[in-house]
C-alpha cells in the first residue's frame, strides 16, 4: 500500500510513513529549506558556485576505485614520513607487523558502509555456513523495518535487491570472483549501501530508549536517524557503527591510527565491545576514513 | 543492463498507476525514464482547489541515492516557490531520504500548496501576502488556478486529467476523510 496509509493525502508531510507507525513521533509539517537571506526568484550566485565546488569533489573523488584490490599494507606506512606525520608513521609500521594488506574504500562518505559490505562479502565468499546465516539474518530484515514503519514499497525493494544480491553468492549465480569487482559498480554497490543504512537506522530505532540518550541537541532519534544515518554519503558515527554491527549480527574491529578517537582510548576497539575472538572483519580508521584491512596469516 | 535507478523508477511507475494517491499523478516521458512529468490537483478547499499544476521531474542514475529536481512548469504562486519553478522543499533537499518514492514526492509537494512555510520565502511577494493579506494572496493563487487551465488546452495531452478524475480522487479509500 502506498505511503499515505491512514493519512488524509492533504495532510501527509513526511513521506516516509514512519510517521504513522511511530506514535512519539512528531508530526511535521513540509518545512521548506531556508535559504540563504536574499529571497526572491532565482537562486543565488553563492550556492551556485557551492554546488560547483561540491560536484567538483565527487569528480575528484570519482577518480577513485569504490573498493580497490587488495594491496599491501606497506602502502599505508609509506604515505607518512617524519615530516607530514612522525606519529602516524610510527603506528603503521606497528599495524604493518599484524596486518599485511589493506582495501582502499573510495571516501565518499559511505566508506565505513562499504568496507563493511566488502568484509561481509568476503567472509560469505569463504565460509557457505556464514553465508546461509547471514542470509538468514538480512531476510528478516524486511519485516523488522515494516513494522518500524519504514514505507513498505521502497524499502521492501531494497531488501528484496540485497536479498537476491545474497542469494546469488550462495548458489553461485555469481562467479565468485566477480562478486568483489562487481562492487565497484556505482550504481548496484550503493543500492546495497542503503540496505545497509536502512537495517543500521532499524536496529537503533528498534532500541530508541537506549540510544536516544546519546544524540545531542535534543534531537529524537528518528529526525537523527533520517539525516545521519539514512541519508546517503553522512559519514557515520558510534551510534552508526553501533547500529549496523548489531544490525548484521556481525563484530568489526575497528584499528585507530590516532587514539584519541577510540572510544576507550585504545588502540583498537570493538564493536560489540569485548568480543571473546578477535572479529574477522577489521577497519583501519584515519580521522574521517575507513578502509579494510587484513590480518597476516 | 537496468541500472538500478532505472529498475526503480520502472516500479514507482507501476505503483504510482496500481495504486494512485490521491490528487496526483505522474508518468516517464515516452522516451527517457529519467525524465517524468506529473500533475498536481490542487487540494480541495484550500484556494488552489481546481487547479491542475504540471511539474517535471528529472531524475539521475543517483536515484534514489539522490532525490530529483523537481520543477512546476505551470505558472505558480506560492511561498516556497520561485520563479523558475524550482521547488523549496526539505526533503527535496536536505532531508531526502532514498526510501521516499515518486508517490511520496507529489504528495508532499501536493501537502505544502497548503501548509507553506512563509520563514523561509522563495517569493517575498507571496510569503508577504500569505501573512499579510490573506485575500489578496487567494486571488493571486486564483489567478494561477485559472491559468493553469488554460496551459492545460495549449499542450499535448497524453498527461490531461479525465474527466471527473479529480472528484473521484477525493473519495480514494486510502486517503480517510480528513475534514468531515
């Protein structure tokens, strides 16, 4: 049924229908972006010359690969020296002893996402097991966001692509080794990204009162998880990280190059915390990037 | 191969025809499914009542990752509106989110015809009038309603209304009586 469900056309303001199943949630009316001070007829030059600026990042960083091949660690250890970062230097050569290789995730935003879709990927690749559970876990995500009230058409097509996308690992519709290439596909990979921010936003939403606590500015949970975490191309925080390793029923380890931006102020940290193993996924984190990384053998 | 943007469109087509909401309507233009053109009914008893607004939306291969431009091609007075067109809109913006469909966007579109936010004015003149003189501000947007009539004789018709469509859009069973 569409998204108006049990709300009079004239009055819908939100078009996800969270609204109607979320019975804290505020009703909003369709606020309209403030502009900037000039008012009146056509846009301004100033944002114009924004969304310049701005396209002219995504180009450059389109230049980029989404997700790069595996290459060797020492490539991260090379990019610092005793003059652009003595710290930074210093702790990936202490990684380059764990970890012999790395991913490179395109940083458009998404990067923490992809990574984890990559290392999902992989670890499914290589174990039929993982594979049959983790589809287990991402089929009973389509009713967990219905009855979140997430608007049944659009999010039902997201989890029916991501499902069929997984299925086709497993009965090897997919050449398996097509399967990690095919993730420089804009279009398909970030069709999978957004399943992936649907269940993170799901799961928290599913535990709002023990997360609400943590936004700031008084924002409830749902406002937050629709422009944090839904949205495309926001960089994700604790809550989101929190959100999509719970989601997935997967730990990560996540490798901090700068400590200060661990959560526990370590080195490494995991999410959830205190894993009994070491998780099989691991990031490297620089400050505003995630890429993957991978252990010796 | 179909893109997913493309897969997409195709199914917000099928729902926009399988189940219509109220007062809108929308279709890809014959040849290019990434440009759309809609109609808007205008809600009843609000002044835009009767009026029948076409838009067009231009959608990218980033759909839904990112929402698409949506312009009214009917002359139009409002608020949130500017002279272009172009549409002053959160989730038209900052706010979108890819689980909003085509669907969603007309009938938020249709929504803030009535409810405008006058703070935050793509044209003064109607955010002063909406506040400031309500009548004046009816009869501008009468002017427009009328008009939009007019431009409906003047174009090719394959998007036209028919007859009758509009009354019974307002007894669709999703849409629950709001007012009585």
């Amino acid at each position: 049924m569409g998204v108006v469900d049990g709300q009079s056309s004239q009055n819908v303001s939100e078009p996800g229908a969270q609204a109607d199943a979320s019975a804290d949630k505020k009703e909003e009316s369709p606020a309209a972006v403030v502009p900037d001070s000039s008012t009146d007829d056509f846009k301004d030059d100033e944002n114009q010359l924004q969304d310049q600026q701005l396209d002219q990042i995504e180009q450059e960083q389109k230049q980029l690969p989404l997700v790069s091949d595996k290459i060797p660690f020492d490539v991260i250890v090379m990019e610092y020296d005793s003059t652009n970062g003595p710290e930074f230097r210093k702790k990936a050569e202490e990684l380059a002893v764990v970890y012999s290789d790395v991913r490179q995730i395109r940083g458009d935003g998404n990067c923490f996402y992809r990574a984890v879709l990559v290392g999902v990927t992989e670890l499914i690749l290589k174990d039929h097991e993982e594979a049959r559970r983790f589809l287990t876990v991402c089929e009973g995500w389509v009713d967990r966001l219905l009855k979140l009230g997430f608007p049944d058409w659009t999010t039902t097509d997201f989890c029916d692509y991501f499902v069929s996308w997984v299925k086709s690992i497993i009965n090897k519709e997919l050449k398996p080794d097509q399967v990690i290439p095919g993730l420089n596909e804009d279009h398909h990979c970030n069709y999978l990204i957004i399943f992936l921010r649907l269940i993170s936003s799901g799961y928290l939403k599913e535990h709002t009162e023990e997360y609400e606590p943590f936004i700031d500015n008084g924002q409830s949970l749902s406002d937050y998880c629709c422009s944090e975490i839904e949205a495309m191309w926001k960089d994700v925080d604790h809550l989101g990280i929190t959100g999509l390793v719970s989601a997935l029923e997967r730990p990560i380890r996540v490798e901090y190059m700068d400590r200060s931006a661990a959560p526990n102020g370590g080195w490494h940290y995991d999410f959830p915390p205190e894993q009994a193993e070491a998780p099989k996924i691991v990031l490297l984190y620089r400050p505003g990037h995630y890429d993957l990384i991978y252990r010796k053998d | 191969m179909t893109t997913p943007s493309r897969r997409r469109l195709m199914r917000d087509f099928k729902k926009l025809q399988e189940d219509p909401p109220a007062g809108v309507s929308g279709a890809p233009t014959q040849d290019n499914i990434l440009t759309w053109e809609a109609i808007i009914f205008g809600p009843q008893e609000t002044p835009f009542e009767d009026g029948t607004f076409k838009l067009s939306l231009e959608f990218t291969e980033e759909y839904p990752n990112k929402p698409p431009t949506v312009k009214f091609i009917s002359r139009m007075f409002h608020p949130n509106v500017y002279a272009d067109g172009s549409i002053c809109l959160d989730i038209l913006q900052n706010r979108w989110s890819p689980t909003y469909d085509v669907a969603a966007i007309l009938t938020s579109i249709q929504s803030l015809l009535d409810e405008p936010n006058p703070n935050s004015p793509a044209n003064s003149l109607a955010a002063q009038l909406y506040q400031e003189n309500r009548r004046e501000y009816e009869k501008r947007v009468y002017q427009i309603v009328e008009q939009s009539w007019m431009n409906f004789g003047e174009n090719e018709g394959d998007m036209e209304p028919k007859e009758g469509e509009e009354q019974g859009a307002g007894d669709e069973p999703a849409a629950p009586s709001g007012s009585n």
